[in-house]
C-alpha cells in the first residue's frame, strides 16, 4: 500500500515538473494554440486602416505585414486566409477561413460589424474557440462616457485619451473611440454605402490570386517578438472584451460556423506544438522589426549607414583613397595599402598676440626677380648658341688634342 502510495505521488510529482517546464516554454501571452499565429488586435489594426474589404483580404496575406502566420493544415506553408462578408440587416458578420482541402473549410475569426438606428457602429472581433478558446474578444477601447451629439471625424480623433503604467513602468497611452468614430473607419463606410457590393473571397483550396505565394512560418516566438514593438499600440486602441454587444448576430453566425475534422486531428495529436519549441528566437523577430522599419535597435533611431558619423573627435575630411593598380611597383610594403591625401585642407590661423605680425611666405615683386635669377637653372640663350658651337668643334676633330676625331672620307 505504502508503495502504491509512493508512485501515485512520484506520478504526480513528474506530471506537474512537466507542465512547468512546458509552460516555461511559452511566453506570458502565449495562448497555447493555434491562434497565438493570427494577432488579432494586428487583424483589427488593419481593418482599422483599410478602405475596402478587398483591400484587407490583400494585405492581410501579404508577407510584407506579417500578419498571417497560420499554418492550419501543418504543411509548413501559410495558409491564405479568406474574407466573406454575410449580411444580416443592418449588420455584417465578416468571417476569416483557411480551405484545410478540397472539401473542408476552417473559420479563424469573425468580424460583427452592427449600426444602430442612431448612426453609431459597434465592431467586435471574434476569435474561433478552436484556435483561440472560448470568448475571445477584441473589439475597440470605446468609452462609456460618450458625447452622443459630437460629430465623428474620419481622421481618427478620439474621444479621450488615458495613460496606463503597468508593473515594469512601461506607460500606455489609451484611446478611447466612440461608436459614431468607429462608423467613420473607412472600410465601415465603404459597407453602408448604397452602392456597396457584398465582398464574398473568389478563392479556395489550389486556387489563389496570382500575387501571392505562400512561405514558411515562423516559429511562434520570433513572430511574437516582431508585433512585441506594437503592443503599446494595440493595447492603446484596442481591448479584451468579455461580453457579446450583439449576442442575436453571434448565435446566428454560430449556427453557420465552419470546422474541419483534419484540423482538430492535428490539433488533438498535438501537431501544433512544435512552433513553440524555439524561444531563443524572440530576438530575432525584433531585429526583424526593427529592419522592415528602417530603425535602429537603440532608441529607435533612423539607420543610414551610409553617411559617416561626425562629431569633435571625428571631425568631417574629405578624403582622396589611392587605387592599389595605381600604386608604384617598386614601392615599399608600407605603400601597398591605400593612400589618404587630405583636400582643401585650409591652413591654421595665424597668432597675431603679443603685436607679433604673420610671416608672409609669398615672395615680394622686387625679391621675386632676385630669386628666379638665382635657381633658374635653364641657360640663356648666348650661352646656349656658345655651347652649340664647341659640340660641333669637337665632332670635327678641331678641338680634339689627341687626334682622335672624325674619320674623313
């Protein structure tokens, strides 16, 4: 009995090391699913920004945003995700699916976007319980306290802004929407207009428009380190929400929910937590950041490498780099490297203290003639005409004392 005892608790004991170390694994924000792939509060950012919902369907299955990092059906390739818009009244139940096969169809999330009989409209982003769990919301940070009579500005102008420091000190600013802002988001109008054309995704399984090719996923990790910057900004404009604002839409959504049997086979047989396994490249997904922005790692400061860097220890020369090919042969190893030859280099300043005046080093007019008569060194032209004279008396053998001369004829 005492040894029942004993591997019943050793049991327990090694069940629990390893759901610590599984849980070490993962980082705080880590759902554990599939999902933690898709950030939602970066779908509701684009959705924000866009103008059309084909324009978002595009963008978001772009490789430049990464955004998308689903791979559902486990073939180490992106998954394009589809866009569909399903009206219901006065409000569009706006469903994001992945084709697992030819036959099979998986939802991801859901947009409800509701207009009230007022003007005002009201968004809420729902993550499929599969890859996010139950209730998981995001929908803009509205205010409770909303001016009903303030006319909404399609520049995004908020209705108050907060700040929120959490533990760490690091400090967030909150905007708070109203549902009258939220209806001038360009895409929300683009939708109420008369005449919009419902948007329902042309394509599925093998058939995909011809500007996009899917790539490999990241790992889980560097996908969260890349959108680590953006929190500030998500959690500024955006929140978790708890509660259906239109619960009527949502069961009827629910009714026409799209689940696939190959995915939750993968997902039962734990096919998806290999994209959890390589933490060290949190790092990396920074870096990757911090390059798509055109920013430095420190202080976020611009990159440009290519101009030098100027400062009182390092003054700005321009300076003249020797070619090797044009460097002389016969030179000595220290000439083989390249040579730097300062240009327009101004002289110093002369010290003028003490009544002590500047040597001038420009020769005067009456000296300047002295010394061109001293060091010109080229004969004149009597003195030359002498010279010319005795050259030829020597190759006659006139001047010749030793009767070596020309050879007669």
């Amino acid at each position: 009995m005492k040894k029942l005892s004993h591997l019943t608790l050793l049991l327990f004991t090694c069940l629990f090391i390893s759901n610590v170390s599984a849980q070490n694994t993962q980082q705080p924000d880590s759902l554990g699913l599939p999902g933690d792939n898709l950030n939602l509060y970066a779908v509701m950012e684009l959705f924000q920004s866009s103008e059309t919902l084909e324009g978002f369907e595009r963008k978001l299955n772009s490789e430049e945003t990464k955004i998308n990092n689903l791979d559902l059906n486990n073939d180490n390739k992106i998954d394009y995700i589809r866009v569909m818009d399903h009206i219901d009244g006065s409000a569009h139940n706006i469903v994001l699916q992945v084709s697992m096969n030819e036959k099979e169809n998986q939802d991801v999330a859901y947009f409800i976007v509701d207009k009230n009989d007022k003007g005002g409209v009201q968004i809420q982003l729902f993550g499929d319980e599969s890859l996010y769990g139950k209730d998981y919301i995001v929908e803009p940070n509205y205010t409770e306290t909303a001016a009903v009579a303030e006319t909404p500005n399609p520049g995004y102008v908020k209705q108050s802004t907060q700040k929120s420091t959490d533990k760490n000190g690091n400090t967030t600013i909150i905007n708070n929407y109203t549902s009258y802002e939220t209806a001038s988001w360009p895409v929300v109008r683009y939708m109420y207009e008369p005449n919009y054309i419902i948007w329902i995704s042309p394509w599925s399984w093998y058939y995909y428009p011809d500007y996009w090719t899917p790539w490999e996923p990241w790992y889980w990790h560097r996908y969260y380190g890349y959108h680590y910057f953006r929190h500030s900004y998500y959690y500024g404009n955006y929140r978790s929400c708890h509660y259906y604002r239109s619960p009527v839409i949502r069961t009827h959504y629910y009714n026409n929910r799209k689940s696939s049997n190959t995915y939750h086979v993968i997902l039962n047989s734990g096919g998806f937590r290999k994209t959890y396994t390589r933490p060290n490249q949190n790092a990396e997904g920074k870096m990757e950041y911090f390059k798509d922005q055109a920013l430095s790692p420190n202080k976020g400061r611009a990159l440009d490498e290519a101009k030098p860097k100027v400062n009182a220890d390092n003054p700005k020369t321009n300076i003249r780099k020797v070619p090797k090919n044009k460097i002389d042969d016969n030179s000595n190893q220290n000439n083989n490297q390249q040579e730097e030859k300062p240009l327009n280099k101004r002289p110093s300043k002369v010290n003028v203290d003490n009544n002590e005046k500047p040597k001038n080093t420009r020769p005067s007019k009456g000296s300047s003639n002295d010394n061109i008569k001293q060091n010109n060194t080229r004969p004149s032209r009597e003195k030359s005409n002498e010279n010319i004279k005795i050259q030829r008396n020597q190759s006659s053998g006139s001047g010749n004392q030793s009767g070596k001369g020309r050879i007669k004829p």
